[in-house]
C-alpha cells in the first residue's frame, strides 16, 4: 500500500512534529504531578509547568488533525493537495511560532516582569489557561489555520467531490478556527472574561474537535473494514448533529457560578446531561462496523480506533456528566473531580483519536502494506493502563477533596498537603507509567515502514 | 450522498437553530452582568491586568476556573484582613514559612490593586457559590457549650490563619500545643500588639477588651 497522492506526504511532518510536542506533554507533566509533593523542585514554578503541559497538548492535537486533514483531503477529493510549497510554508510557520511562544513561557517564567505590557497586551503570556499564548501570537496562529484551511478548500474546489466526510471536516475545523477569536479580545470584567473564554474551550473540546472526531472517526472506519460510505456518512451525521445539538447549549454547565444569571442552571443542566448520547453511539457506530469485518489487514489502527470510540464515551461522556448536574457541580466545581475528567477526557476524546489516524494512514505514507502491531499494542496498554490509574488516583483526590473542603469547610492547604498526599504519590508512579507507554509508541512510530516484517509477526 | 441529503441538513440547520438560541442568551447575559456586580473602577481593571501578568490562574482558580494547585480566591477578601494579604503578596514566605506560593516580584502597589480587584471579585452574585459546608459542625466540640476564650477565637475569625487539631487555617503556626510553648504574658502582649513580641509579625492585633483577651488567653493555655 502506498499513498495515491504525492501531496500527502506532508500529513507526515504534521505528525512528527506533533508527537514530539506529546513526548514533551508528558514530561512536564510529571513535573507537575512532582510538584504537588515538592512545590520548588525547580526553578520554574508550577503555573509555567502547567502552562506547558496544557498548550503542548493542545498544539499537538491540533497538529495532528492537520496532518489528518492533509492526507484524508486528496484521498477524498482524488487530486492533489492545491499547493504542497504552501503547505509546506505553513507547516514550518506553526513550528516556528510554537516555538517562540514555548520560550517565551519559560522567559516569563524565570522573570515574570519580561512579561510587560506592548500595545496594550502582554508580551509572553496572557494570564489565562488555555489561551496564554500572547495576542501577537494568536494572530499566527490565525493566519497559519486560515493558510491550512484555505489550502484544502482549495484542494476539495479542484474536483468539486463533496463528501461529507471531508465536508464535515472542513466545516469542524472551520468552526475551530472561529472559536479562537472569542477569546482574543481584552475584557476588564472576570465574569466576561471567562465567559468568552468558555465560549473558546467548550465549543472547541465539545463541538468543534467532537465534530472533527466524527468525520474522522467515518474516515477509518471506512479504510479500516471497507464499509459502505453511504452508511458511514449517514451515521457520522448522526453523530455531530446530536454533538452540537446538546453541546451548544450545553455551554451552559461552565455558567453556572461565574457570575452570570440563574436560568444557566437549567439550560446548562438540561443539555450537557444529553451530551454523552452521540458519544455512545459513536461506540455503537464503531462496534457494529467492525463486527462486520472479514479481513483486517492494520490490526494496530482498528484496535486504537475502537478504544478512542469507547474513551470517548467512557472520560468525556461518563466522567463528565457524573458533575454536570448544577446540584451535584456546586459541591465539585474547581476540585480535582475536574481534573480527572479533563485528563480521561482529553486522552479519550483526542489522544486516542489522533494516534489512531496515525497508525490508520501512516502504512500508506511509509509505502508498506503491513507492519508489525506488538509495539503498538503495547505503548497501547501502558498508556491506558496508567490512564486509567491516573484518573481513578485524581478522582479519589477529587472525592476526598469534595468531602473535606467543601462539604466539611476543612482548609484547602490541609486537604491537599495531609489527606491528598498519597494520591499525588501515586500519580507519579501511574505518570511515569503513561510516559513508558508514549516511549514505546515514539519508537514505534519511526520504525514503521523501516523494518521488515516477518510472516509471523504479521498481523 | 443522495439519500443522505435530509440528514445532512437535519444537521446543518439544526445545529444553525441551537447557535442562534446561543446568541440569543448570549445577548441577554451580558446585558444582564452589569447589574450582578458591583462598578468595575480603574483600580479594579488595574488589579485584573496584574492577576494577568503573574498568571495566578495558573496556580489557583477563581470562581472555581483554573487550576487546581492553589486555594479558590472568590471570597479570600471576605476571609482575610487587607494589610495581611498585602504582605503575603509581596512575599508569601515572610508571613508564612512554610508557603509553597513563590515570590512573585509582586510591587506593592500591584498588590493593593489585586486586593481591590478581589474584592471586586468577592462581590460579584455567584448563584451562592461555594457553598456553606453543610457537614461544618461535625467538625466543632460536638454539643459541648463553648468557654468565652472559645467563642471569641471564633467569632474573631483566628481559624483563618490557624489550625486547632486539624480545623482551621495553614497560612499561620498551629495553635493545637501553644498552651506548651507560651506563656500566658507573652500571648496577651502578643494579641494587643503582635509586631512587639514576634518582629515583622503580619498577625493583625486582636480588636477586643483587655478582659476578653484575658479569656482568650486562658483558652490558649489550656491547648496543650
Ligand atoms: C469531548 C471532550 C471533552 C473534553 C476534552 C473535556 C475537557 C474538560 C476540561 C479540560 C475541563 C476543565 C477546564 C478547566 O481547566 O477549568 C472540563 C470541565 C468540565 N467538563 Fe468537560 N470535556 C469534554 C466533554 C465533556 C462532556 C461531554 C461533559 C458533560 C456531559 C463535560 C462536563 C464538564 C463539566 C461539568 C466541567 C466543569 C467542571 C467544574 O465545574 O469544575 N465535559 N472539561
Ligand atoms: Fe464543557
């Protein structure tokens, strides 16, 4: 197998670069989780710690759809990307800015007055989670996303094949680009500025990305076991209509106790309640096709796609409505409960997700037909594994924490430096676990297609 | 892709409707947040840009948004006396030994703009978020009447700062064993003008009669 369009090969500096950034992710990641038992292990404090860890994942997912974009546009479009020069321009314009932006973070870090006021914004970081690239920096971004996407506009004009996979796509990763700018403009009330801020991170991780999952999801079910388009596509609508249907308003959950009016809790509550349906029948969607399979030739790709369906579910669906309720989100808010539903989120939703079209599209972009799936199986069990230790460590923090603080008024220094101990000790150990797993599949990742596969280790 | 077509749209306009609700509320909040909090003055706005600067949402959280590795800062002006905070702001290790806040390189008038942004902070109409504790006074002498010395370390908010067999502050020294390490002269002159006995003491001074301090001396002694 190789790939029919030359113009896909550039999917691959996509994905190089991005899960470098996910090595790098995982690292200062346990550095945090190291912080939480010695606080000034390091010159760099926490919040630059964190503030690395969070923008590292969000670059290298968004990286990741890229890649996937490059390559699933000609495939579905049958031609050639538009421009491979502007492509290829736009894939080192990201690398350059994240990079400026990742030294500006530990500039600001060692010295916090770096970090001066220019034209009425900050200079290396914006002070909000998330978002804390720099507004010049954002205006890159912008430009280097409008670039992408007007690339493969381009590429899809060209034939005029309008399937909806690539429809939807491009539509999700339109409406990303459109939700960056809520969260670009100065405001000088908190309630305001976190109610835009919202706007940024709800319509992305829970409309925008969701939607981009679905079409990918479609993607590889149809490359993985053959299915008939006609059906994929129907139930990927499915999919990201009930997504934004209950998303949208399901906006609602983070307005609860911002300052804004009374009736969020009702929307709020109502809607995000219903969110975790399109992502159980993602799960359906993906069991029900796969079942149907005779012949799989990339056993590594079906195994990451199914598990990101079932993650998806499992951190985004379940570990979030089990808070969502504004009874129950009172007594949880701003505790480690969200932590632990942000972690098997993310890795759910969009980790699980962008390794798997990696290892769905990377045979063909390497030129071979098969390859060995033990080491992808394997960096697969670590990383859930500990996942899921993580997770169940956090919640316990989290229940712990609920209890104490908020139910019984104990101090939060108490809680988390006597009571939540072990659960930081703990984490560690799972983390260093995670970045085992994340070893392996770096690994792996450079030796597909460059080495010979036995007979029997096919498969 | 033909039979699809009604399925599709279901999606497009469906999700089209559901956005227009959103700007619909949208509109209406923000019409709505000026009157749930109190005037946003040019100090206020100042203290935002320094919360900003120093990324303190990269430690703590504010109305419970943030992250998780430092106390929710909504009511701490409610909690906490001004000249206290300051101090702590500008060098949380010199009011506190044992703080993991960093000093930050926060100026002091950077500092009075934060308090005044706080304070801002702490009045704005949260649904009533965070909530009273409900299991609170599990956590008390469990039905056993209060002395006088116990009453005012109460109602005199000292369990902000201090701890007393685990309930209480950590931004201050434990007072569980203190009846060990002082003596009775040394508190009472300590809570009518604490700077005098501990130098640089960022304690503020206890504001009550001679004869209640007596009794919130006697209280400190018997906790041993
Ligand atoms: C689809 C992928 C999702 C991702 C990646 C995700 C991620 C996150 C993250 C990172 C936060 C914390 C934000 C912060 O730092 O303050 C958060 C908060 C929250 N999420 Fe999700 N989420 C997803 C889906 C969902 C769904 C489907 C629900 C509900 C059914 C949900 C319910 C919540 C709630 C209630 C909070 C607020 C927690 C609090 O009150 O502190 N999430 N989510
Ligand atoms: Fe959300």
């Amino acid at each position: 197998m190789t790939i029919k369009y030359k113009s896909q090969k550039i999917a691959e500096s996509f994905y190089t670069f991005s899960i470098l950034l996910f090595l790098v992710q995982v690292l200062v990641g346990i550095i945090a989780a190291v912080q939480f038992i010695w606080p000034d292990i390091l010159i760099l404090n926490f919040n630059t710690i964190r503030t690395l860890h969070i923008n590292a994942l969000v670059v290298w997912l968004l990286a990741g759809m890229m890649g996937a974009t490059y390559y699933v546009v000609p495939e579905e479009s049958e031609t050639e990307t538009w421009s491979v020069p502007l492509a290829k321009l736009q894939f080192w314009a990201t690398v350059l800015a994240v990079t400026a932006v990742i030294i500006g973070y530990i500039w600001m870090g060692l010295s916090p007055q770096a970090n001066s006021l220019v034209l009425g914004t900050r200079l290396l970081n914006e002070g909000r989670e998330y978002i804390e690239a720099p507004r010049w920096a954002d205006i890159l971004i912008v430009i280097s996303v409008l670039l992408f996407l007007f690339n493969n506009f381009m590429t899809m004009l060209k034939t005029k094949k309008w399937t909806g996979i690539q429809g939807t796509l491009l539509g999700g990763l339109t409406v990303l680009a459109l939700m960056y700018l809520p969260g670009m403009f100065y405001t000088k009330s908190m309630v305001e500025d976190q109610f835009w801020w919202w706007w940024v991170v709800h319509l992305w991780v829970e409309g925008a990305w969701e939607v981009i999952a679905g079409a990918l999801l479609a993607f590889m079910l149809m490359k993985l076991v053959g299915v008939k388009r006609e059906v994929v596509e129907k139930w990927m609508y499915v999919e990201v209509g009930l997504v934004l249907f209950t998303g949208i308003l399901g906006l609602g959950h983070h307005y609860y106790w911002i300052g804004t009016p009374k009736y969020w809790l009702w929307v709020g509550g109502i809607f995000s309640s219903l969110e975790p349906i399109p992502l159980l029948i993602m799960v359906w969607d993906a069991f029900r096709t796969t079942r149907e399979a005779r012949v799989v030739t990339n056993k590594a790709g079906l195994y990451y796609t199914v598990a990101h369906a079932i993650f998806n579910f499992v951190g985004a669906g379940l570990w979030g409505v089990i808070h969502t309720l504004p009874q129950v989100n009172k007594w949880t808010h701003g505790t480690q409960i969200t932590t632990a539903h942000g972690h098997l989120a993310f890795y759910g939703a969009y980790v699980l997700l962008v390794l798997s079209i990696i290892y769905v599209t990377l045979p063909a972009l390497r030129g071979v037909k098969e390859f060995n799936s033990s080491r992808a199986l394997q960096s697969f069990w670590w990383m859930t594994i500990s996942m899921v230790f993580i997770v169940l460590t956090i919640t316990g923090a989290g229940m712990v924490q609920t209890y104490m603080e908020r139910l019984m008024g104990l101090d939060y220094v108490a809680v988390k430096s006597t009571y939540n101990l072990w659960f930081w000790i703990f984490r560690v150990i799972f983390g260093i676990g995670f970045l085992i797993g994340v070893a392996i599949f770096v690994k792996d990742y450079f030796k597909i297609g460059k080495e010979p596969v036995s007979a029997a280790e096919r498969g | 892709m033909g039979s699809n077509k009604g399925v599709r749209n279901l999606f497009i306009f469906g999700s089209l409707f559901f956005f227009v609700i959103l700007i619909v509320l949208t509109f209406d909040t923000l019409s709505k947040l000026p009157g749930r909090a109190p005037e946003i003055t040019e100090d206020v706005n100042a203290g935002k840009m320094a919360w900003h600067k120093y990324d303190c949402i990269g430690c703590h959280t504010i109305f419970g948004n943030g992250s998780y590795f430092a106390p929710d800062l909504t009511k701490t002006t409610d909690k906490k006396p001004e000249a206290y905070l300051k101090r702590f702001l500008i060098d949380p290790k010199s009011v506190n030994p044992k703080a993991s806040m960093p000093k930050l390189g926060i100026m002091p008038e950077e500092a009075d703009q934060i308090i005044v942004f706080l304070k801002w902070i702490a009045k704005v109409d949260t649904n009533d978020w965070p909530p009273k504790p409900i299991l609170a006074g599990a956590a008390g002498v469990g039905g056993r009447e209060l002395t006088a010395g116990e009453r005012l370390y109460q109602s005199s908010g000292c369990s902000e700062c201090h701890m007393i067999n685990g309930i209480g502050g950590t931004t201050a020294p434990d007072l569980t064993h203190i009846g060990n390490t002082r003596d009775k002269a040394w508190l009472f002159g300590h809570f009518k003008n604490p700077p005098a006995y501990t130098p640089d003491s960022a304690m503020p001074a206890v504001e009550a009669s001679d004869g209640e301090i007596e009794q919130l001396t006697e209280y400190m002694l018997t906790l041993k």
